[in-house]
C-alpha cells in the first residue's frame, strides 16, 4: 500500500523535505513502520507500506519536522473510521497521545442513549469514565430516540 501526503504553508505546496512517517496498529498501539517518505514533487512525499494487512487498521502519521506546527502534521488511517480520524487536527509535539485516543474511539465500550445532549458516549479503558462524548441526531436535527430493545451498545474491545 502507498501511503501519500503533501505539506504547505501560506506560500503553497513545499517541496524539498523528508518527511518521517510512523504507522501504529490501532489494535495494539505497536509501531510497525518508521521511515522517512520520498518526495514526488509539487509538494507530494510518498511511502511504500510494504507489510500491509488489509484485515488491520492503522494509523498513519506524517511529520515535516522543518515545519511550524500549523503545517507540520498530515494523519491518516484505514479502516472503517478512516475520515473521522483523518480530521482530528494536531498542533503540538505529542503525536502519541492522539494515538491512544484513536485506539480507545476505535476499541473500548461505546453506549449510544436517548437524550437531546451526549448521547453517543466513548468510555476509557476501566469501562465506566467517559472519555469522548458527542451529541447525535438524525438527519433533520431531532434527537436520537430508540426503542428499548434496539438499545445501541458496543462491548469493549469488539
């Protein structure tokens, strides 16, 4: 699998860097790959992922270490959350912690209630404190209402 990516700042698109990429398994939180991307041109690096497995998901962290932390970091992963992960932004050093955060989304025990505030609720790896919550409605803004017997829940770690 190639893992692509581009960097710029106020000026444009940037050549001329080596961005390093690191690929965790989300499952595991291992790092499976750190290397440094080549450059394709017009602001473009790539990486050949060569141990992919499409039956795992990762996620992917690009860093321009050269640049300000506005530009520094591209993020991608695979895997059916894919878009959501992509859009969390990073503006500081800690590349890491975000990837806990993704394996915690990604794994543990996850409660969808009836409410019209934080019904979709992540909790952390003791099961019980809730450490992301959103509020979920349907397609014309009305709160999530589900019958008792379709009671949405996700044990930890399916």
């Amino acid at each position: 699998m190639w893992v692509t990516t581009n960097y710029y700042d106020n000026s444009g698109l940037i050549d001329g860097l080596s961005p390093i990429v690191r690929i965790r398994d989300v499952e595991t939180g291992d790092v499976v790959v750190s290397g440094t991307m080549s450059g394709m041109g017009n602001g473009f690096y790539k990486y050949e992922f060569l141990n992919y497995d499409m039956t795992k998901d990762y996620v992917i962290f690009c860093d321009a270490v050269v640049l300000s932390n506005a530009y520094r970091y591209k993020s991608m992963t695979t895997g059916e959350y894919g878009g959501l992960i992509s859009d969390i932004r990073l503006i500081s050093d800690e590349v890491d912690l975000r990837t806990v955060l993704i394996r915690q989304i990604l794994t543990n025990r996850m409660a969808s209630f009836d409410g019209s505030t934080d019904n979709l609720i992540v909790y952390a790896d003791n099961d019980i404190d809730a450490i992301v919550t959103w509020h979920v409605t349907d397609s014309i803004g009305g709160s999530i209402i589900q019958d008792y017997h379709l009671s949405s829940k996700r044990s930890r770690g399916k």
